[in-house]
C-alpha cells in the first residue's frame, strides 16, 4: 500500500507534491497521551463546540492518512461531544469532486488536498482563515497557532492566496538531492556540496571507488537541468522556457546544458539513465547500493522502504549554487497538503471545523505522522531518522521552485523538454543539440 500511495503522490506533485516520510523515535504510549491531551483541550477559550462536520478527504478509505483522521476525530469528538465529524474519502480524484458536489447543494463542510490543488481547483470556495491562524488555543500551549507550524508551511498557506491563510497545512513534503550516506562515508566526503565545484568533485570521488554518482528516470527526467537552469537563471526565466520556444535562445541555457554535458563526458550519469523508467532508478539505488544520488521528494525513503537494506543510510541535501548564479540553496520546491474549510459554512460549523483542523497539525501531528509515516508540520515535530538531513534542508527553503522546476509547466513541451534531458544526461546529444531539440514544441 505504501508503495501505491507514494507513486501517486510523486504524480501529484505538480504532478504535485503529497504525502512522505518515515517512522518516528517518538514512543507510542508517549504520543498516544499527547494526543489525547490535546483532544481534552481542543476547544477554543471556553466556547462549546457544536456542529455537524462534513469531511472530504483526498486520501482513499484504506491508506494510513484515513486511519489517522479517523483516529485524530475520534478523540476530538470524544472531548467535544457537541461536534460530529463524518469522513467522505475520495482518493486523489476529491479535487474535481468538491466543486461539483457543492455546486449541487452536497454538504461538504471542510475538505483537504495538494496545496497547489487547492489553490487552483478551490480558490473560490475556501474561507479565510486567518483569524484562526492567529488565535491562540490550549492545544498549542497558549501560542498563536500560526507559531507552532513551520514558517514555511504557513507561509505558503498565505503565499498562494494573496496574503490570507486558507488551509491548515499538514504532511509538509519537498524537492531535494537524496543520497546514500554509506556511498558518502566510504568516499571520505564528510560535508555536503554546497556549491557546483564541490559538487563536481564529490562526484569524481564517488567514481573513483567504483559507484555511479547520479542516476534519474523518466517520472523526474527535467530535474537536474532543470535546477541548474532554476539556480543559474531564476525561476522566471526558466518558466519562459517552458512556454517560448524563442527563450532558448538565451546564452544562458547553454551554459547551463554545457555543465550538464560536461557530467555525461565525465561519467557522472548511470549508464541506462536515458532508458531508466520509474520507478527503476530509485529501485537500483537501495537495492543494489551502488549509486550515490537521485533527486526526488522527501516521501521517498518510505516509497521504497520494503527494498532498503536495514543498514542503508538516506542523506539528502540541496541543489548546489552555480557560479553567476540568481539563486542559492534557500530556493527550491516544496508544499504540504491542506485543510480548507468552505466559504459557505456557518459559524458553529467553521469554529467547529477550524479547531479539529487546529488539532490535527498540532495536538495530533506526532501521532498523525507516526501512523501515517509523513512527515510533522509542527515546529516541535521529530523527524524520521532517514529524513533528518532533510529537515535542515527543508528548514532554509524560502523561495519556491514548481515541481521538478519550471521546465515541466507547459504539457504541451514538458515530454519533449524531458525527452531532451534525458538524451542529454546519456550522453547521446550535445548541449547544442539539446538546446535545439528542447525548443522544437
């Protein structure tokens, strides 16, 4: 089931980004009675909360995420006994099933999705929410709520809807190079590339002992010319890319296909990679613990956690800077899913929905992200111990790259941009002739 759930979200990523992650440290007993704490002081001040709450999820009725929103409402209710919550798990297809369920007079009281699918399926139907962002409640120890979530993640909340917070992100998840640490270790590479220079010369090192450094697939072919260009040129012109077949013109594209050329002339690439389809590459990469790294989202320790051998060690890191470059490793691609409330929900039931929605990503984000191996939104959260890099990563990125960049915006250009890629990587074009075959669209 993991495994499904994790090739779905990889697709979902814009495609659009989704749930992730590991394991937690956290004992169970221990996060059982946090938990229920919280549910004992979900409610906001001293107002009773009473309402019937029409919840459409976007996880399906037998994956983790459900079991945890059932357990999360479970003990809400319990201490709200005014407050009754009754799920509609829908799978991925729930954000084209709210609007026309609500357009045809289905209630439909809260609803959670992709932030991006929010944003682009929701944005008319989603109440501002920000004065519960800045309520303070028991169950997050007096603080405002907007306090006790990463920054990142409430700020992209406010980000996509001009200012106003309108969903309660939970299960974070982002973009960024995961590496086999053994690989590392066994290199004497002791401190992450930081810039392309280190970068290029940690993966001399690791082809030196015998492994491959990079490898890719078809799922994620646009995501190592993809970030160059992204950390050489800026998002912006990178988008124009997608959509203008004349902005290839740009020397700078060049520059930056010569430096992904100049990694195939090395060796630098897996040798299949131009016929690598997912999930391949990161299949090879535990299985046969020969190939150091692979770009991909947080939640791929978990998609392929059945393969990893027990004593694999997940290292991540960001994307080097490029020399002349606009962008550093603060940048880069990142989301969560949402919790939106709708617009035409009445008082009682925004309340009451506003605090479930409150607990779930504070109260009950441990627990929630131990039953469902996702990642914590909480500022207190602990980590899985194969996402700990991860965290710092995730930690510093403040300014948002699309999916796997702005290369694959456009469908009309995405597959020949990443056929291109490919072909690139592999060795079997120049970087001229990539920057001729990208823009033919």
């Amino acid at each position: 089931m993991r495994k499904l759930l994790a090739a779905a979200l990889s697709v979902a990523m814009g495609m659009s980004l989704a749930a992730c992650g590991g394991g937690s440290s956290k004992p169970a007993e221990e996060t059982t009675k946090s938990a229920e704490s919280g549910a004992d002081k979900a409610e906001s001040g001293d107002t009773k909360l009473n309402a019937d709450i029409e919840y459409w999820s976007s996880w399906s009725e037998t994956e983790a995420q459900a079991d945890a929103l059932r357990e999360a409402a479970d003990e809400f209710m319990k201490a709200n006994p005014g407050v009754k919550i009754n799920f509609t798990f829908n799978g991925r297809d729930n954000r084209n099933l709210v609007g026309s369920a609500v357009s045809a007079g289905t209630k439909v009281t809260m609803m959670d999705a992709n932030a991006d699918n929010i944003k682009s399926m929701w944005s008319e139907m989603t109440m501002d929410l920000t004065p519960y962002f800045e309520e303070s409640y028991e169950s997050t120890g007096g603080e405002k709520y907007v306090d006790r979530i990463m920054p990142s993640m409430s700020g992209l909340s406010a980000k996509l809807f001009d200012g106003k917070y309108s969903y309660f992100p939970y299960a974070p998840q982002a973009f960024m190079i995961f590496c086999n640490k053994n690989i590392f270790d066994d290199c004497g590479i002791t401190k992450y590339p930081e810039t392309w220079t280190e970068f290029m010369d940690a993966c001399e090192k690791i082809k030196a002992k015998g492994y491959t450094p990079v490898t890719t697939d078809s799922n994620y072919a646009t995501s190592w010319v993809g970030y160059y260009m992204s950390r050489l040129m800026g998002n912006d012109e990178v988008t124009k890319l997608s959509n203008d077949p004349s902005a290839w013109s740009n020397p700078k594209v060049l520059e930056a296909a010569k430096a992904i050329e100049d990694m195939a002339k090395k060796g630098y690439f897996d040798p299949v990679i131009e016929t690598n389809t997912y999930p391949n590459a990161q299949q090879s990469m535990v299985i046969n613990e020969k190939i150091a790294m692979y770009i991909n989202g947080t939640w791929l320790p978990n998609e392929v956690k059945e393969s990893t051998p027990d004593d694999f060690k997940w290292g991540s890191f960001a994307f080097p800077t490029v020399e002349g470059g606009v962008d550093d490793q603060t940048s880069g691609c990142y989301s969560s899913y949402g919790i939106a409330i709708n617009k035409d929900a009445t008082e009682e039931e925004a309340k009451a929905a506003a605090a479930f929605g409150v607990y779930v990503t504070t109260a009950f984000d441990q627990k929630f992200s131990d039953m469902a191996n996702a990642i914590p939104v909480s500022v207190d959260g602990v980590w899985p111990d194969s996402l700990k890099d991860a965290q710092q990563v995730m930690s510093k990125y403040t300014n948002r790259y699309p999916s796997q960049t702005a290369l694959i915006l456009n469908s009309n250009s995405k597959q020949i941009i990443a056929d291109a890629c490919l072909k690139l990587m592999g060795g079997s074009i120049t970087a001229e002739e990539f920057v001729e075959m990208a823009s033919k669209f």
